[in-house]
C-alpha cells in the first residue's frame, strides 16, 4: 500500500469536497480517503497493484478540478 498526497486549486464550497471524497473511494484498490478542505489536499491509501497515484488525479481533473502536486509515500 502507498499514500497519495494530491495538493488541489481552490474548493469553493464542501459539497466539492464530498464529490471529490465519492469519486476517489469509488477506485479499485483505494482506502482511507480523506479531503482537507481547508488545506486544499486529498490524502488516500492506494494498492499500486490496482490504480496510481495518477489515475487518482486523472479522476479528480475529469471531475473539472485542479491538481497542481502529486507525492506518493510508501507505507511502513
């Protein structure tokens, strides 16, 4: 398992947060998704056996929102 840390543009009201916390959970393979508001990031744990941190940003880009920054951490 790998951690996804993906930095957004803006979110301009929290039901953008929950499309964004629907669409990604919805991906085969991923886990723990949680969107920071706030901070403008989406943290998820994915199996690099099944998706990418890339195809995860594809699916937020197709939903009409920025990713300005992919990180991928390997989990301990």
């Amino acid at each position: 398992m790998a951690k996804a840390i993906l930095q957004l543009g803006a979110l301009t009201c929290p039901s953008c947060m929950t499309k964004i916390q629907k669409a990604v959970e919805n991906q085969d393979g991923v886990s723990n998704v949680k969107v920071l508001f706030n901070a403008g990031k989406v943290r998820a744990d994915f199996d690099e056996s099944k998706t990418s941190a890339d195809n995860l940003s594809d699916v937020i880009t197709d939903l009409g929102y920025d990713v300005l920054k992919v990180k991928v951490k390997e989990n301990a």
